[in-house]
C-alpha cells in the first residue's frame, strides 16, 4: 500500500561485505566508548583521592602507578612486556621486534638486570597483505616494548612481586621459552596467567633444532604441557637472532663459520598485530581499570585501617573520659547528663574521622537509636548510674561527717559505677564507628542486629578490668596532684 504521489520502496538487503563493515563501525564506536569511559573515570579517581600525609604512607608506588596508567590512557599507549628464563633471548626478541638494538644482550646469562622499556614504532612494509594493512593501523600509535630480568635471576617472593608489578600494568605479555618447558618456567607461566592479560608463549631459538625436532617440541608443549593454560592459537614460534654455520676454505683449509642471520619474528609480530586490532583499545581500558580497581582497593583497605586504629583510640578515650567523670561526681542527674555529653562528642568526633558532615542533633539521634536497639544494656547502666550513684552520694556526705571513714566504700562504688559507664560508652563508640564505616547506614540488617553482633564480640570482663586498672590509676594520680 502507497501513500499517493510517493512510490513504496524496499531498502536494499545488505551485502554480506556491508553487514561486516557495519558490525566493524560498531564495534570500533564501542570501542572508543569504552576506552573514554575508562579515561574519564581514572580520571575521576585521581582527582577524588583526599589523602592524609599517614594515609599516603606506604602507598606511593600504587598512588604514582595512578597517575601513570592516566597518563597511559591519554596519550593511548599499548604496553607490551616480556618474560623468561635466562638464556632464552627475551632481550635479542625484543630487538628483533623493534629492528634496533635498544636491549642490551651478551653472553653471559642474567644481562638484563632491571625493567627497561623502548617505544616501538611499526613502519608499514611495501606492498599489500594482512600484515601490510595491520602495521598502517598502528604505525601511528603508541606502543611499548618492556623487558624484565630473567624469572630464575631473583628468589621466588621477589620474583613473583616483579612479575605481579609489571604483569598489573602491561596489556600483552610474551612469555619466552627456548625449548621444552622447565618446571619453574611453568610456574612462572600459572603466575602470570593470573593477572589475567592476553598472553603468547614464545617458543624462541627455533633455529637451534632440525626441523622434525622443533615441531616435536611444540606439539608436546602444546598438546600436553600447557593444554590447560594456552591455546594452539597462542603459541607462536620464532627465531630473534639466528645463527647459520656456513662453510669456508682459508689458507687450503675448510672452516666453520658462523653468522647471524635475518630474525624470524613475522609470525610474532603479527600475531601481536592481530591482538591488538581486535581488542585494541578496550584492551588497554580493561586492564588500566583493572589495575586503578586493584589500588584503590589497597587505598580504601589503608584509609579504613588508619581511621580503624583512631576511632579506637577516640573510643577508648571517651569510655576512660566518661568513667573519671562519673566517679569523680556525687551527683546524679549530672552523672546521667555528663554521660549523654560525652557520648554525643565521642560519636561527633567519629563522624570527623570517617569524613561523615553530622550535626550535633544528628549525634543525639543517633545516639537515641543506638540506645533504643542496645536496649537492656543502657536500661542497666541507666540503673546502675541512679542506684549507684544515690549510695556514691550518701557515701560522700557521710564522709565529711565521720572523718573520712566511709571514704573506701565511696571509692568502690564510684569505681563499680565508673566501669558500667565506660563499657556502656565504649560500646556506643564501637557500633556507632559501625555505622559510620558502613557510610552512615545500618545495612540491610538494621541497627539491632548489628548491636547485637558488636555486643556479643566484646569482652564485658577484660574491658571493665582494663577501665578499672586505668581508672586508678588515673584517680591515684589526681588525689596525689
């Protein structure tokens, strides 16, 4: 059916060649939308990091490890970082890669010491082909080849940690072997495989075995040592600095001699090439997201430690607070009030600590709530206090008036109160921190339950005795000041 004067019309089906090229736009739109989002949100995370100079302590590398995978991510930068024994030429792949020699390689095993890394720039070769148009993809973007010392160099702890280091922060990782694999190499193998990057086994130094030999050793590799680990597609073989021994007639006689021939590292490098035209950018996203989740995991984990170690400590001094308080005053009411007072400071100063904005109505309701779900334990204390301190009060009128002889009762009871007290108010503190760490919310539990859970946790006698040892302390040192 036509609308009149406008013919009906049926798009065109799409080729299979035009569907193909709309799924590689979306894909490459995806892409980008990925890589912007993990920019903006590293970003993000930079900027919000509202660090104490304790805070700080102890996390330079990981808070510098930041800002370094943003600028990463800004300027684009494709990492691609190397592994291996010793020996089997990790440094002479790399510089057959770059077509320079930027590592340094010798003969003597261990020469890489450090980290070192070499910007790599792809020139695109003559000619067409896969190869061709995957170098004029890249040859414009960043990447970066990083060499690391050999993994049998270092003791296994210091070991792991390098690998962990470099490993977090890499998009690629090539694992070298110069042979059937060792057992510390497979080791190192299921490390690595742990961070959880694209990874190809490099099995190098081909040129060293006949050719029936060097794809037995593949095929075992591949069909049963790492069957678990890497795929057929991740395993490439290669050639970084090949020897061939020709023949030579001096002086009348045939010699040997030997020379270094073209690198065999095609098939290496465009595997590399394959990787990074298919993940790309979200390869560089993910793993820098990854990683800036990693850290700010050990930022959360070492603010929440700090404020963990001062709020106990604000607890602790607000529970001893409010026991020389009580002990020392006779009178009731202002027992009851100075108690409520001090409690109302101790959750102020906590909310500070844990960057909660509580006002002191806020404070009071929440100590209110907290109160109402502690239930028999404030009902006890609120009796202990007015029973208690009615007998402290007598206690002291009555020794003014016989010379100072009911004084020692008066000293237990006001110690018998005190401690009640300080348990009550270290209790408050313990679950009002709860709450506070918890970003000012009970959870789906509700307060009762997370009252009840902190209660049950604590150690009535041992708290009481400590609030008792320094409570004396405390009130022998004023009656001697």
């Amino acid at each position: 059916m036509t609308n009149e004067g406008i013919p009906e019309t049926t798009p065109e089906p799409k080729t299979g060649e035009e569907l193909e090229e709309a799924i590689d736009s979306f894909a490459a739109i995806t892409e980008d939308l990925n890589y912007k989002h993990a920019k903006d949100a590293l970003g993000e995370l930079v900027a919000a990091l509202d660090l104490t100079a304790a805070e700080r302590a102890g996390l330079e590398p990981e808070i510098g490890g930041l800002q370094t995978m943003l600028e990463k991510l800004e300027q684009a930068v494709v990492q691609i970082a190397v592994f291996g024994m010793v020996g089997r030429g990790k440094s002479s792949l790399l510089n057959a890669l770059l077509g320079d020699n930027a590592f340094i390689t010798g003969p003597i095993h261990g020469v890489t010491r450090d980290i070192q890394g070499a910007a790599w720039k792809l020139t695109p070769p003559s000619g067409s082909g896969k190869e061709t148009s995957l170098v004029g993809t890249w040859h414009s973007k960043s990447l970066q080849l990083i060499d690391t010392p050999g993994i049998d160099e270092v003791e296994g702890e210091t070991r792991e940690m390098l690998a962990k280091l470099v490993a977090a922060k890499a998009d690629l990782l090539l694992f070298v072997i110069a042979g059937d694999i060792t057992q510390v190499e497979y080791d190192a193998l299921c490390q690595l495989r742990e961070a959880g990057k694209p990874m190809l086994l490099v099995f190098n130094k081909i040129d060293q075995y006949p050719e029936a030999d060097r794809w037995a050793i593949y095929e075992k590799i591949r069909d049963d040592r790492l069957r678990e680990l890497l795929s057929a597609d991740e395993i490439v073989m290669a050639a970084a600095s090949p020897l061939i021994t020709t023949a030579v007639k001096r002086d009348g006689k045939i010699q040997v001699q030997t020379t270094r021939g073209t690198p065999q590292v095609e098939d290496l490098k465009l595997k590399i090439l394959e990787i990074l035209d298919r993940e790309g950018k979200s390869l560089v996203a993910l793993n820098t997201m990854l990683y800036a989740g990693e850290v700010n995991d050990a930022i959360v984990q070492r603010k929440m430690e700090i404020r963990e170690t001062a709020a106990n400590r604000t607890i602790w001094n607000a529970a001893i607070t409010k026991a020389v308080a009580i002990a020392l005053n006779p009178v009731t009411v202002v027992d009851i009030l100075s108690a409520a007072v001090i409690d109302v400071a101790t959750i102020l100063t906590l909310s500070k600590q844990y960057g909660i904005p509580m006002t002191e109505l806020g404070a009071i309701d929440l100590l209110k709530k907290i109160a109402l779900a502690m239930g028999g334990i404030t009902a006890s204390e609120l009796l202990a206090n007015l029973g208690l301190s009615s007998i402290k009060g007598l206690l002291g009128v009555a020794a003014g008036a016989t010379g100072g002889s009911t004084l020692l009762p008066y000293i237990s009871v006001a110690i018998a109160q005190a401690s009640v007290a300080g348990f009550s108010s270290y209790s408050i503190g313990q679950i009002a921190k709860a709450y506070l760490a918890n970003g000012a919310s009970w959870g789906p539990d509700g307060p009762k339950s997370i009252v009840s859970r902190i209660i049950t946790s604590l150690d009535e006698k041992s708290i009481m005795g400590r609030i008792k040892e320094e409570l004396l302390a405390k009130l022998s040192h004023k009656s001697i000041g």
